[in-house]
C-alpha cells in the first residue's frame, strides 16, 4: 500500500530528527499534503497511526493542511486551479505548456512535542522532507 510506505518513512524522518530540549513524545505531527500527491488522506491518517506504534510518535495526531493543485500556463501567465483529476490544458488559451505551481506536497512542516514539564503543549518546528518513492 502506497499510504503505508509514506506513513513509515514519515515515522522514520521523525524519529531521526533530534529531539529538541530533551521532548521525547511527539503529539501531533504536521504535514502538507498536495491534492496532486496522490495520496489519499484518510488512508494516510489510518497507515499513520499503525506506523507509529510502538515509536515516541505512538497515538500522535497527523493534521495535514491540504494543498490544492494549481498549474500556470507559460506563454500566457494564466493560473488555475486544476482540480483532480488535474486539468493541465490552459482554460485560456488551450495551450498545452502548463507548469505545476503546487499540488504535488508531501512535507512535514511540523512536530508538536508533548511537554509534561510545563503542563502545555510546546511547538517545535522542523523542516522534514519526505522522500517519495
Ligand atoms: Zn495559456
């Protein structure tokens, strides 16, 4: 399953990251995810909390940020959002020279570690590229 693959090698990127002041559990992971990733976000959500058993990440919350698709046509400058599935054919000139100008996320963003020190939840911020396969 594609999901899972995803979900283990994000598990992974966040386990290698170091810890910051010392935060072990990770309670909330975020994650940008394009409309054009191909990955289905419930399916996602689900392989998510499977892959992280077991890890600090265990019964971490995965908030993704949807990212819609938007192409740009080259020799026009037109910009569109190309829905799903992509429509990469300009609606304004028909030309066939559209750009991907996003869609295509998949990226972590964030991590939320659970701090029992101070009874709140502190945000910590790393940049964790997921690597597609
Ligand atoms: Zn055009």
């Amino acid at each position: 399953m594609h999901e899972m693959s995803i979900a283990v090698a994000m598990v992974e990127q966040v386990t290698e990251t170091p810890a910051a002041d010392g935060c072990q559990a990770v309670s909330a992971v975020r994650l940008r995810l394009g409309e054009l990733a191909g990955v289905v976000a419930g399916s996602l959500r689900f392989c998510f909390s499977l892959a992280c058993a077991g890890t600090v990440l265990e019964g971490a919350e995965l908030l993704i940020e949807h990212v819609p698709g938007r192409a740009r046509c080259e020799p026009c400058g037109a910009e569109w959002a190309t829905g799903m599935p992509p429509q990469l054919c300009c609606p304004q000139c028909e030309g066939g020279k559209a750009e991907l100008v996003s869609g295509r996320e998949l990226q972590i963003t964030g991590l939320r570690h659970a701090d029992g020190a101070d009874g709140g939840g502190a945000a910590h911020h790393a940049s964790v590229q997921v690597k597609e396969s």
